[in-house]
C-alpha cells in the first residue's frame, strides 16, 4: 500500500514547503521513500487527486469543537461547516475567529476537541504562534473538494483515505518534551539533533511494534533537517499506516469520536 506523510503548513514558500514522504506499506513493515517538497497548494492538489489506492496522514486540525461549532452557529455538519469556511477569504475567516474571541470571557476564548484533549494538541482556533487555525482553513476545505475518505468525517473516494495525523503526540511518547527542530537557524542546536537522532533510532527499533504493530525502514538522512519537517513527515506515514492496518476497525477511531470535530490517528488509551 502507497503511503504518504504530509508535513503541513499555513503558506507554504521556498524556505517552508509543502513537505511529502512517500512511502511502502508491506503487511507490518513501512518503508520510507521519495521525499517531496511543495512550495504552493496545487502541488498539494494535485497528489490528492492521484488515482489510489492510497493512504495519506497529514499534519493539520481537519476540523474544529463541536462547542465552537454550535456556539458560533456554523452549520453542524463536518462538510457543510468546511464549505462555509471554503466560501470565506484568509481575512474573513480571521475575522469570524477573531470577533468570537472577543465575545468570549477570559481562559474560554479557543476550545479544543476531544482528541485535541486525548493528545494535548493546541486548539485548532489558534491564529498565533503555531497558527494551526489558518492550516485549518487551508487544508479543510481542500481535501473536502479532493473527493476522498475521511474516516468518521466524510465517505468519499474508497481508494483515496486521508487521517489526520499529528508527530508531536508521538514524540513524546517516545522522547518527551524534549526539543529536537527549529525553523530559525540561531536557535537550532546540536541537542535538537542529537534529539532526532534518538527519535529516530527508537522509531526504527523492534520495540515500536508494540505501540504501532509496524517495523519502520528509514534513512538516517531524515535526521539532518533543522526544522524537522522530513521527521515529521515520516511519524505522519506512520500514523497514516497504522491507521491503515486498523481498517478494520474503523481505522483506529473510538466510537466516542466526534463526526462534528475529527480524531487524530493515533493508538492512545482512547482507541483501545
């Protein structure tokens, strides 16, 4: 099975692209390949109408809470709410947020869904620092248009499966809290890759399998990236694959997942 790992971005650019890892599922054994960097969102369009069969993990928030969702009164239903964003430019879509927030009492200003809690990810209404509400915004309504599946959001394309990834939740698993990429060259450091270099080492080891049911061939060059988005790309495949290997059972998602809000592909308590 082709699998794809998407490190995603809110604007992409020749210093942050689009970065794409293909890779091989065999049975349990994922094997990473061609790297790809795309430097504009028809790039990303493109892969998401390559004919299948196919499963992409991509690094973005696919939807937003069912409290924001009904609070602001955006149609609840995952498609139509993503339409409704797909209509609004960049600015309107920051202004809808920001208007909210300004309505909202302090600590209650940005919620997070149930696998956003499960996984201690921000919520996917933040426009600042890591601004995933623009990735949100973004990725959305793109990969609605692209006609494929997203398990528990939407049955599109059964050759075509997108499942919302998410690398931080697995490198703390296995390296903690500890720092290991930076965008800006003065902050990197040689302990950001000595921690890819454990990162990698322990995703590589037989011990991986019990978390992940899969063995994982990759090349070490991954680990040269400063900013980490090869790395990041290759735990997306990851995730994309095990989800895959738990087609079965719904790829991995609890019953109590929101069909409003989405789930991050990841073999938590939660999914047991």
């Amino acid at each position: 099975m082709l699998i794809f790992g998407i490190d995603f971005t809110s604007r992409p650019s020749r210093r942050k692209s689009l970065t794409c890892l293909e890779c091989s599922l065999s049975g349990k054994h994922l094997r990473a390949g061609k790297l790809n960097e795309w430097r504009s969102y028809e790039d990303f369009e493109a892969a998401l109408n390559r004919s299948g069969p196919w499963v992409a993990g991509i690094d973005f928030p696919f939807g937003q809470s069912r409290f924001f969702i009904e609070t602001i009164g955006w149609p609840q239903n995952w498609a139509k709410y993503v339409s409704h964003v797909g209509s609004l430019t960049r600015k309107e879509f920051r202004q809808e947020l920001d208007d909210y927030r300004k309505q909202r009492p302090y600590g209650d200003k940005e919620h997070r869904r149930k696998t956003d809690v499960v996984t201690s990810s921000i919520s996917p209404q933040k426009l600042y620092g890591t601004p995933v509400g623009l990735m949100f915004y973004e990725g959305a309504p793109r990969i609605l248009k692209s006609g494929t599946t997203i398990p528990l959001l939407h049955q599109g394309d059964p050759d075509r499966i997108i499942v919302e990834a998410y690398p931080a939740v697995l490198v703390r698993q296995l390296i903690g809290r500890c720092s290991y990429k930076n965008d800006t060259k003065a902050k990197q450091t040689r302990q950001q890759y000595q921690a890819r270099a454990d990162l990698l080492k322990l995703i590589k080891d037989k011990e991986f399998k019990k978390t992940y049911g899969i063995t994982v061939e990759a090349s070490e060059t991954l680990i040269e990236d400063p900013g980490a988005d090869t790395l990041d790309a290759l735990i997306c495949a990851i995730q994309a694959a095990w989800a895959y290997t738990q087609n079965g059972n719904n790829f991995g998602i609890p019953k109590s997942a929101d069909p409003i809000e989405g789930w991050i592909s990841h073999p938590t308590p939660a999914t047991a």
